[in-house]
C-alpha cells in the first residue's frame, strides 16, 4: 500500500493552489459570510474546471473515475485556503447520485452547487440556502438534538461511529439560516420530502474524508501564520519564536499534524477500497486531523495573542472554520468509538 503522494496527485495539489492563491480566498469568505455568494461560485466553477467534483463520478457519467486520494489532496489545498460554501457537500452528493433522476451534469461543471445534512446534526444543513440542491441523510441510529450553533449535543453519534443503515430524501423545506461559529458556514433547517436512491456509504465516507482533508490543511495554514507571526513579533529585544515555550507549542503543533498525514492517505485508499486498506483507517484519520487542527488552533491564538481574536485578521477565519469542522461528519469522540468497536469485536 503506498501512502506517499504520487507525481499526478502532486502536480494537480499544485495547481489546485495557484487557482486558489490567485482568488483571494480571505476576501471570498468575507464575501460569503456577508450574503454575496458569487465570488464563491466562481471560485468552485474555477476549481471544477479542473475536473475536481468528476474525480468523484464514474466515467459513463462524465466524470473520470473514482479518485478519492487526488480529491483528499485538492481539499487540503482548500481547508488550507479556507474557500467557503459547501464544497465536500457538493462532491460527496456527486458521487453518490450518478445515474438517478436527481443527479445534474451541472454539478461537475461547478454551476450548480449540493448540500446534504450530517446525521448528527439531525437536520441541518450547510449553507442549504445558497445551495441549488439540498437533501436529508438519515440514519437508523439515533442522535442527540444539535445545540444552537448546529454542532451536535453531548454524546451524540455521527455517521463514523457506526451508524446504521441510511436512507437519502430531498429537501422539502428549508428554514431560515442559523449563525455557526464559523461565519462562512450557515446552517439551514432542512425537513425530508422525497426519498431518492442513491449510494449514502459512499455519500458519507467521500464527506467524512474530504472534512478531515479540509481540517489538516486547515490546521497546517494555522501553523505556516504561527511560524511567519512568531518570527516577526518581538518582545523583550527578541523574536518571540527563540522563546522555548513558543518552540514547544509550535513543534507539538508541527508533530501532531505530521502524523495525520499519513492517516489521511490511508484513509483516502481505505475509501477507494483498497484490498490492503482498513475501514477503520476513515475514522481514524478523522479523528486525528480534527485533533491537530485544534492543536494548531490553540496555538495559533497563544502565539498570535489578542490578535488571534479579531474578526479583521484573517487568521480569524480559518481558527473558526477548524472549530466548525471538527464536529462535522464525525466528532472525534465518535470516530474513536468507530475505531475501537470494530477492534473489540468478538472473534
């Protein structure tokens, strides 16, 4: 099993990132948080053109296979940017729904954009109002009702602690949105309607990866802003970064992203169903970028200061974004119960 990238899925990272560089992404959330969508569509019609969404569809559909390691590395690239809208929401409802009447080729073109509910958060929905397509992911195992901000109460399940069999609905209704903590993430009130057919192991496994990959590149950007600002800002005639306590918070930092990596492409293989991959490397590589991303985030806020807390700082963006996406498709308590119940089992 290879878990270092190879020269295509490099090479497509690379130029996922200069799409990216080039759109300002920090002015793109501004502008989505704020109501105007349309520098955030043209930025996702930018990435599609690439063909990112048809790495997640069947050729005999228009798209070009089943890559979920080249998507898990285009995602990264994105976390790291911290482009808004639901973007794993739309690939993962792409992959799962060729072929059905609810399926749109203007999905792998970029026009049109897909949200879906996470189970655990009984009901909503990311940004369903700036969606063009909203469903309801259902679950036979129960969930706690979600707090205010849309993220799960206590003890509650998400799809990677073994959810049981789930069906798919389209949206007959949607509220009005709810603030999250990340500003660029709406949530939205969705009620089912129609039940569609379509693959939802494959919906919430694609989900579950792609929000893990968002969350490493998320948490490795947290950290790159850390490094800069902690070699630029001095105290006391030095650089805080020659401070020993600040070396060792940047290198726990460092460390714990570092080893989600290689989870991460496990993860990516054990989706693609790799004969030498292990299903519970999913939730584990969940579980783990969640983790270094809010390591990288406590960080960032102890280097960066009062700094770290103002809305106009850009940083500020991406420490809400990891703090929404680590309980999104899988808090970490669930995926390491996930892990551990397949581990316990007899026999």
């Amino acid at each position: 099993m290879r878990l270092l990238p190879d020269q295509d899925q490099t090479a497509y990272a690379r130029t996922v990132r200069r799409i990216l560089a080039d759109a300002s992404p920090p002015k793109v959330a501004r502008a989505w948080a704020a109501g105007d969508h349309a520098p955030g569509r043209a930025l996702w019609r930018s990435l599609a053109a690439t063909g990112l969404p048809a790495l997640a569809v069947p050729e005999e559909h228009g798209g070009v296979g089943w890559y979920p390691a080249e998507l898990a590395a285009a995602f990264v690239e994105i976390g790291h940017a911290g482009a808004p809208g639901p973007l794993v929401e739309t690939v993962a409802v792409a992959a799962a729904l060729p072929g059905t009447p609810a399926w749109s080729e203007e999905l792998l073109t970029g026009e049109r954009l897909a949200t879906v509910t996470d189970p655990a958060a009984r009901g909503y929905a990311v940004d369903a109002h700036a969606a063009d397509a909203a469903y309801v992911l259902t679950h036979e195992t129960g969930a706690v009702p979600a707090r205010g901000d849309g993220a799960p109460g206590p003890g509650s399940r998400g799809p990677a602690a073994g959810a049981g069999p789930s069906a798919l609905f389209t949206a007959a209704s949607r509220g009005a949105p709810l603030p999250s903590v990340d500003p660029t993430r709406h949530l939205i009130r969705c009620a089912p309607g129609e039940a569609v057919p379509g693959d939802t192991g494959r919906l919430r496994a694609l989900a579950t990866l792609l929000t893990a990959a968002q969350l490493l590149g998320a948490g490795q950007a947290l950290l790159a802003g850390s490094v800069e600002y902690a070699g630029a800002r001095h105290q006391f005639g030095r650089a805080i970064g020659s401070f020993q306590a600040v070396k060792h918070q940047l290198a726990d930092a460092a460390v714990a992203l570092e080893f989600a990596v290689p989870l991460l492409r496990g993860a990516a293989l054990a989706v693609r169903g790799d004969a030498a991959a292990d299903p519970r490397d999913l939730p584990a590589a969940k579980a783990a970028c969640a983790r270094a991303a809010h390591r990288a985030a406590r960080t960032a806020l102890q280097v960066h200061g009062a700094l770290g807390y103002t809305d106009e700082y850009d940083l500020t963006l991406l420490l809400r974004k990891a703090h929404a996406l680590r309980t999104a498709w899988g808090t970490e308590a669930a995926c390491r119960a996930a892990v551990l119940a397949e581990r316990l089992l007899p026999g």
